[in-house]
C-alpha cells in the first residue's frame, strides 16, 4: 500500500504493510520479511522490546489526520497516547523529518 501526504503531495513510502493478522500485530517489525513501514490498530500503546533500531511513530484519527508523533523511539521502550487514536505507523527513523510530517496533517493510504 503506499501512504501519502494530502497536506504536501509527498509520497511517503510505497510498501506499507497493513498489520492484519495476529503474526503481523505481535512480531510487528521483528520479522526480516515484513517491509519498515507499519500500520497498526491498537489502543494501547506499542513497545519496541526486541527491535534493534529506532522507529518513527505516528498516530492518528480515523480521519488519518496526525494527532501524535514520536521521532527516534528506541529498542526496549514503549509509547502510549490518547487511547480515543487507534491508527499508528511505525517507520523508519527520520521519516517524520525527512517529510516534514507535523500534527494535524492528513494522510491518505490507498
């Protein structure tokens, strides 16, 4: 799936993988086969035990505007937000700057 930027027109990756299965949901990034780029639906915060780099994190609305941004999170932490969000994407590091993604922006995946 690709996300993409509404408020810049960016591409902002193309091979973002939808966290469907129970596999997806709690190895996350863990597995050497899944692509950078994740789309989880959690309430709850994630964790980042067991990953060996940093991720970006973005949460947002069901509109998919960005409500919450994490930049650097680092293995062996976790993150929690407003539990009213349950869209989050885990990302590369620097993502977040790289685009200049900011609260309230929408995004779109197709």
């Amino acid at each position: 799936m690709i996300l993409k930027s509404l408020t810049t027109g960016k591409i902002i990756c193309k091979d973002l993988k939808i966290a469907r299965s129970f596999i997806d949901r709690m190895f996350g990034l863990l597995i050497k086969t899944n692509p950078r780029n994740m789309l989880f639906k959690t309430r709850f915060g994630i964790h980042t035990f067991f990953l060996k780099e940093p991720v970006d994190v973005i949460v947002l609305n069901q509109d998919f505007k960005v409500v919450t941004l994490k930049k650097n999170l680092k293995p062996n932490r976790f993150f929690f937000w407003n539990p009213g969000y349950f869209n989050v994407l885990e990302l590369p590091t620097g993502t977040i700057s790289k685009f200049k993604i900011e609260p309230n922006q929408k995004l779109l995946i197709c």
